[in-house]
C-alpha cells in the first residue's frame, strides 16, 4: 500500500511541474501582449501570476521589473512612484540572482538604479552611480549591443557631468570614485547615439539623446530629435508622456 501511493505521489508530482511550467509560460506570452498593447496593469498581473507558479523563472522576473519600471516612470513623484520603483529594483536584484550570466537582469537593476537617484542629493547620485554603471557594463559583457545597457551608460556619463564640478571632485577624493573622472558630454553623447543606431524604434533613446545634445548646446540636433519623436508611433507604455514631452520642448524658444 505505502508503495502504491509513493507512486501515485510521485505521477502527480510528474504531471505537476509540467502543468506548472506551462502555466508560467502561458502567463507570460498573455503578459507580452498586454504589454505589446501598452496594457501595463494587465501585463504586470500575467508576469506576476507566472511568478507564483515559477518564483525563480527568470524571464517572468526581468519582464516584473521592467514593467513594474514603466509603471512607475509614469506616476507623480511620491510615494506610490517610490514603491513601484522598488519593486522593480527587488525583481530585477531576483533576475539577476536567478540568471547572472544574461545581459536584461543587470540592464534593468542598472535602469532602476538610475532612475531611483534622479531628484535626489548628489552625494546619494555619486553613491548610485557607482552601482549604475558597474551593472550596465556588466550587461555589456553580455551583450555588447544591448540598447538598453547603451542608454543607461549614456545617462550615466550625462548625470555625472550634470553634478557639478566641486561635487565630481569631492565624490572622487572622499567615496573614492574616480571613475567619475572617467565622465564626459562625449561619452554621453557617443553612447546614446549607439543605442538610437541599434534600437532606433524606441522613442526614450531619442528623448534623451536630445536632451543631452541640449545639455552641449547643439540646439539644431536636439530640436531634429524632438520633431523625430513627433512623428513618431507609439510602441511602448510611456510613450505618449515622451511624446507630449518633446513636443514641450520644441515650444521652449
């Protein structure tokens, strides 16, 4: 008798993680259109729900994080935007626990990373910094052409030469950062236009190319971005705001 149901046991538990998996996988593919459609709430929910039918399945952790990110770049500032953004840095510290060898783990903990220390002090930026582009290169070494490791590594070099010298130097002295004397408009520059050669679709790499060409007063090339942007279809959750937000900034004289 005691065989018979440890092998019983053992059929369901073989049937079990088949169904189980499955499950994951079907949650994840009703996850990729909701995103596709720019659904981001239902997305989250699938990537979620394939969560708790595989905790570890890594490819429903970097797809939480990424869409739990989009969500909240497109919150106010406050409290619920802090807590979608944690979220995401969770899920994506998950996916790369869960897969350390694959470039979108370390991209999108880098993207969180940096998204987070925007708006805050600059000793906290420096301090974040430091982690933002070690997981973006990190990426690259999985990926030399990721397009997302690309952007990040571009916003890096762009936010460190938006802090101020004075600041630049004392990070460099006192936290021991002298890979931000490493930072220039140049890099900045270079790497955004890398990810807008290799992923020129996506409207984000072109707002931001734009902004730092603004940065260097090349009025001409960002205003050639922004009229870009313009015309532009919308493919991804937040590219309405990046809309609206360039067509801003091409009413500023």
């Amino acid at each position: 008798m005691r065989y018979r149901i440890l092998a019983v046991m053992s059929a369901l538990l073989t049937v079990a993680v088949p169904l189980l998996a499955q499950s994951a996988r079907e949650q994840i593919a009703l996850g990729d259109r909701a995103y596709a459609d720019r659904r981001i709430d239902a997305a989250i929910t699938a990537y979620v729900t394939a969560l708790r039918a595989e905790p570890k399945n890594y490819e429903a952790l970097w797809k939480t994080a990424r869409s739990t990110m989009d969500r909240g770049v497109s919150l106010s500032k406050g409290e619920p935007q802090d807590s979608a953004f944690t979220l995401a840095e969770r899920y994506a510290t998950a996916a790369v626990r869960a897969n350390p060898r694959d470039a979108q783990g370390h991209y999108l903990l880098a993207r969180v990373m940096g998204v987070r220390s925007m708006g805050t002090s600059v000793m906290t930026r420096i301090r974040y910094g430091k982690v933002v582009r070690a997981e973006a290169l990190e990426a690259m070494r999985y990926d030399s052409l990721h397009p997302g490791a690309l952007h990040v590594m571009g916003m890096w070099n762009a936010e460190v030469m938006r802090v101020n010298g004075a600041s630049r130097a004392f990070a460099r002295s006192f936290l021991g950062a002298d890979v931000f004397a490493l930072a220039s408009w140049a890099e900045a520059t270079r790497y955004l236009e890398r990810a807008v050669a290799v992923d020129g679709d996506r409207i984000v790499h072109h707002l931001d190319l734009a902004a730092v060409y603004a940065d260097q007063g090349l009025t001409a090339k960002a205003r050639e971005q922004y009229l870009w942007i313009t015309r532009a279809p919308e493919r991804e959750p937040n590219d309405a705001a990046f809309k609206r937000r360039a067509a801003d900034r091409l009413r500023k004289p």
